[in-house]
C-alpha cells in the first residue's frame, strides 16, 4: 500500500470516528437535557417547600439552604460548633428522592430514598431543627 493510500485511510477512520465521537456526544447531551428537565420537574413542589421554609427562617448562624443553579437539587450546609453537616437532595432516576447527609465525623453518613415529598422535608425539618437547638443549647462565650 502507497504512502499516499494510508494517509488517505488513516484520514477517512479519523473522520469517521470524529462523526461518531460527535453524534454521540449530541446524544448523551440529548438525554442528559432530558434527565435534567425531569429532574427540575420532580424537584418544584420539594425547592417549593424549601424556599418557603428557608423565608420562614430567615438569616441563622452557620446554615445555608442552596438549590442547585436549575433546581434539580437542593444542599443545605449545617455549621455548629462542633459539627459541619452536608445534605444533599434530588431525584434518582426511578422517580424518588434521595435524602443524603454526610458529617459528624469522617465515618458519618446517612441516606434514605422516598418518594414522598413529606418524608423528605421531614427530613429537613429535623436537620434544621436540631441545628438550630444546638445554637440556642451552646454555652456563652
């Protein structure tokens, strides 16, 4: 085979293999855009109830409430004295949602999964309250 041929074969797959690369990357943003859309969706009536929530509280010491830039999740970021708790909220891909905290220490971390939105902002509820408790039960400096 000439030198001439290679480079003309070795040129084609490349340009074969780019178009391939190409398409299927405009598939997976294809589904991705589609999972994320389903995900703002499923997370209205949680971020909801959690901005409501989070305007009720107003300002705390040491806890913010985030939700993700389209609202396809929410992490809320408990900081005590002794304590730096994460929670992370959003929908899996089998319609329910995951409840995730991470803290207390290098070997604490907590999950559930439910698909209703009351067992979920119980969840909430209970984490803000107990930081909120460990606020007000501090000693004075």
């Amino acid at each position: 085979m000439s030198d001439n041929k290679i480079r003309n074969y070795f040129r084609q797959a490349l340009e074969e293999a780019i178009k391939a690369a190409e398409a299927e990357g405009m598939a997976k943003k294809a589904e991705n855009d589609i999972r994320l859309a389903a995900n703002i969706e499923k997370m209205k009536p949680l971020v909801k109830l959690i901005n409501a929530l989070n305007d009720e509280l107003g300002e705390v010491e040491g806890l913010a409430i985030f939700p993700y830039k389209y609202s396809e999740a929410v992490m809320i970021v408990s900081k005590t004295r002794h304590n730096h708790i994460n929670c992370y909220i959003r929908p899996r891909h089998d319609s329910v949602y995951s409840y995730y905290e991470s803290g207390l220490g290098p070997d604490y971390e907590f999950m559930i999964l439910s698909d209703s939105v009351d067992e979920i902002m119980a969840r909430v509820i209970d984490r803000i309250g107990k930081h909120i408790f460990a606020l007000q039960a501090r000693p004075e400096d």
